[in-house]
C-alpha cells in the first residue's frame, strides 16, 4: 500500500494542473475579448502619449 500513498499527491496535482490549463485555454478570447483589447489599447496609447509629452496627454 506504500505505492498507493506514493501516488496519490502527483496525480492530484496533475488533476489539479490539467483543470487549470483548462480553465485558462476556455477562458482566453471569447465575449469580453474584444473589450480587453480595446483596454489594454487604450493604456499603451495613454503611455505613448505621455512618453511623448503631447499637450493632450491627460495625466
């Protein structure tokens, strides 16, 4: 019974790990993608703006 309680912890996290990548493969995309692109968009144009020192950079 030895082997049992040798195997039992690496198979939980493999179960566990397996449900994780799942988890985040579903979760990529889909409806809010669209909307989490046009956030991070909006950041990386409010950082260049104020990288450049444009006068309509709102800081």
């Amino acid at each position: 019974m030895d082997y049992v309680s040798a195997l039992v912890p690496p198979v939980v996290m493999a179960v566990f790990f397996i449900g994780l990548i799942r988890v985040i493969v579903k979760t990529q995309g889909g409806v809010n993608k669209a909307k989490e692109d046009a956030a991070v968009d909006a950041a990386l144009a409010r950082a260049e703006d104020a990288r450049q020192g444009t006068p309509d950079a709102k800081v």
